[in-house]
C-alpha cells in the first residue's frame, strides 16, 4: 500500500500532515519496527519568511494520533533571538508540551551518560559490552551532546568501529546519513 503524501496544494495541510503521520505510523507498526512514531523538525531557526508555510502543517497536539510526536527543534531556544516570522508562527500553535534541552545542561548530560551506559554497543569478540566512561566521554564530546547525533555515532560503533578511532563528523555528514536513512 502506498505512503499519504503531503500535498502542497492540500485544503487542511494540517489534516494533510495528519493523514501522513497516521499512515506512516500503520506501516512501521505492520513492519514490526515499533507503535510510535516521531517526526522531528530541525532548523526552526533557520526557516527564511517565505517557507514559514511549513508551520500550517503542524497539526494541533489534540488532534494527534496516540503515540505519534512531533518534536520541532532549534539551535536557539531563545524566541527573542528567532526570526520575528517563526516566533509568530510558534505563537500560533497549540503545542502539548514545551522542553528546552541545553546540549551542554548538566541534565542533558546525564541522560545521555544513563543512556549510553545501558547499551551493549561495543562489539567483542564474544559479542557486545556497555561502553566504559572514557567512551561515552568520546561518544558525548563527538555528538555535542546532542542524543540526534549520538544515534550516528552509536550506529557506527555497533557496526564495529571503535570508539576512539571514530571521526569527528561534520553537520553535512550527519545529514547525510540521516537522509539515507529514509
């Protein structure tokens, strides 16, 4: 069965986005691959006043459907400091939840360390470990602290690369992976 699309002609672009979360969500659920679904937007600071349209697609958080977010995500958490057209358009959304998360916040730091510390990543030759501290010193220093790019960098070392030969990845190599990923 094929995907909902998102049509930019739609009528509703946010019961448009709706159908496609929904359909999206059906398919990883039929593949096994879990019942959530998360859509992130990165870049909300980045968003130039003539594509600030993308925000009519953010549907309501009541109209979601259960276990499906929407996380939207910014370099700058600080709305004084974000173009006047995104600030307004935040304004406008009825969002479920608001977090700030500071790559560098000690909080931050400390989920990221329980969450590494949890994974069986490193490969042996008995199979995998939990990572020592000195490599999730590594993994968090690589990553900036940010659990987006510890994903790339968990992935590479559980495909067998070692911790301290990994390189340091810059923004375009961590997109590209993303990108194909999908």
């Amino acid at each position: 069965k094929a995907l909902p699309r998102l049509l930019p002609d739609s009528e509703s672009k946010s019961d448009n986005m709706l159908e496609v979360l929904q359909g999206y969500k059906a398919a990883y659920t039929r593949r096994g691959e879990g019942s959530k679904l998360m859509l992130i937007l990165d870049g909300l600071d980045e968003i130039p006043a003539d594509q600030a349209d993308v925000f009519e697609y953010i549907p309501r958080s009541e109209d979601m459907p259960e276990n499906v977010y929407i996380l939207l995500t910014a370099r700058n958490s600080e709305r004084e400091q974000l173009a006047p057209h995104v600030v307004e358009a935040l304004n406008k959304l009825s969002i479920g939840c608001h977090y700030e998360v500071m790559p560098d916040s000690p909080e931050n730091q400390a989920t990221l360390r329980t969450y590494l510390s949890q994974q069986d990543m490193v490969k042996t030759e008995r199979g995998f470990r939990r990572p020592a501290n000195a490599e999730i010193d590594r993994l968090l220093e690589l990553s900036g602290n940010t659990f987006i790019n510890l994903s790339v960098y968990s992935k590479l070392v559980n495909a067998g690369y070692a911790i301290d030969t990994l390189p340091e990845l810059n923004n375009e190599q961590l997109f590209s992976h993303y990108l194909s990923v999908i």
